[in-house]
C-alpha cells in the first residue's frame, strides 16, 4: 500500500467512526455559520442552471440537498468513500422527500464518465483529499464544457489577533468538545492539522489555473474562517 491509499483509508476509517455525531458536532463547533458558507456555495455552483450537479466528499449530504432544493429538476449525485456517512445522507433524503442518489466514489478516481456533469462542488472535503492536483484533474475530468467547480474549505488561520484566537479554539477547544461529544478526540485533533497544512487559497487557485479551470476566482468568508473557490472549465 502506497503512501497514498495509506491516508485515504486512515480518513475513510476516522469519519466512518464519526459519522453519527457529524452533523450535530458541525453545528456546535461553526455555530451553525456552516449552514451559510453551504449556501453561499450551493449559488455559486448553481449560477449556470446546470442540469446535472455531482457533490464530491459529500459526507451525510447536506449540500448535495441544499443543490437539489435550489435546482428540483436536475440531477443531482452525492459521492463520499465512507458507506456510514451514505447511510446518514439517504436516510436524511428520504425524510426530505428529495430524489437524490449517493454512491460511493473515491473522489480521486471518481466513478463517472468523462463530461458528466455540469457542477461539482465539494464542501469541507477537499482538504482530506491524499492528493489535490490528482483531484482536481478528477473534478475537471468529470465536468462538461461551460462547467463549473465550487470549493468550500478552511484555508490556515489568518494573521493575528484573529489568528490567535482561532488557533487556540481549533487547537484545543475543539478536539476537546468533538472527543467528548463523539468520543474520537482524535479525529478532532485531525482537523487542526489538516487546516494548517492546507494549501493557502492563493496557492489552490494557482493549482486550480494549472488543473484547466478558467476565470478562477476566491474570497473568505467570515473574517478568513473559510474560504469559496470558484472555476469554469473552458
């Protein structure tokens, strides 16, 4: 096993355990400001009408929902490599009355044919990805012409006071809520870390323009807490 699957089965594992505290530890630790960023992007993403939407890393499928209730006639895919967060997301569709499907893809080797797709979005899961360019290429792979790609994620704490401030929550407020709640502190530890290696968005947008995409383009959200990346496919 190389270096590679050694780290997409350790996060498939971690969130696999975590899967049914996700959506209430979500919503405690963002202050439910989670739910905001989600829709910001689900606009962005649907700016175009597009017919066909595939929500990457889409874990128990709150914005693969979000897409479906601002687009009810198109066709929407929620992809995620944890059968445990799939379960969550179709039970959560069901209750929903929302005609979504969710398959499992690993989303550096996604399961669907080249063009498929009009939009692909990815909230919170790019920064698990064993390999970014590798996934990009996936997402540009997968999207038609006059595509587009959505992605939402924590870029690393501002400079700062603010900067300050947010390390010393994520660091230790919570892993420490998240180990109580969930009884995985250690996938709340992952977190912190997996934040501070992350490309800065300067930086995703560079491997972006070098994946393909055209007109990229970025901002923060909430003081630099999070970060919407955007890019079309020629």
């Amino acid at each position: 096993m190389n270096e590679t699957e050694a780290k997409a089965r350790k996060v498939r594992a971690m969130f696999g355990e975590i899967a049914p505290r996700y959506d209430l530890l979500n919503r405690l630790l963002s202050g439910g400001v989670d739910q905001r960023w989600r829709r910001l992007a689900v606009r962005l993403a649907t700016e175009k009408a597009p017919r066909r939407i595939l929500d990457v890393a889409t874990g128990t499928g709150d914005v693969a929902l979000l897409l479906k209730r601002a687009r009810p006639e198109a066709e929407v895919v929620g992809g995620d490599f944890t059968p445990q967060m799939l379960e969550l997301a179709r039970a959560k569709a069901e209750r929903a009355g929302l005609d979504v499907r969710f398959v499992e893809a690993d989303a550096l080797a996604l399961p669907f044919a080249d063009a498929s797709f009009d939009a692909v979005t990815v909230a919170f899961g790019f920064r698990n990805f064993a390999d970014y360019e590798r996934g990009l290429a996936e997402f540009y792979r997968v999207l038609a012409p006059g595509g587009r790609a959505v992605i939402l994620e924590f870029p690393p704490p501002p400079e700062g006071l603010l900067g300050r401030a947010y390390r010393f929550y994520f660091n230790g407020v919570l892993p420490w809520i998240g180990g109580v709640i969930s009884g995985r502190p250690e996938a709340y530890r992952y977190l912190p870390n997996s934040v501070e290696r992350f490309p800065r968005p300067e930086r995703l947008a560079e491997m972006m323009r070098a994946a393909g995409f055209a007109g990229v383009r970025w901002r923060l959200l909430t003081a630099g807490i999070a970060a919407v990346h955007v890019g079309d496919k020629p």
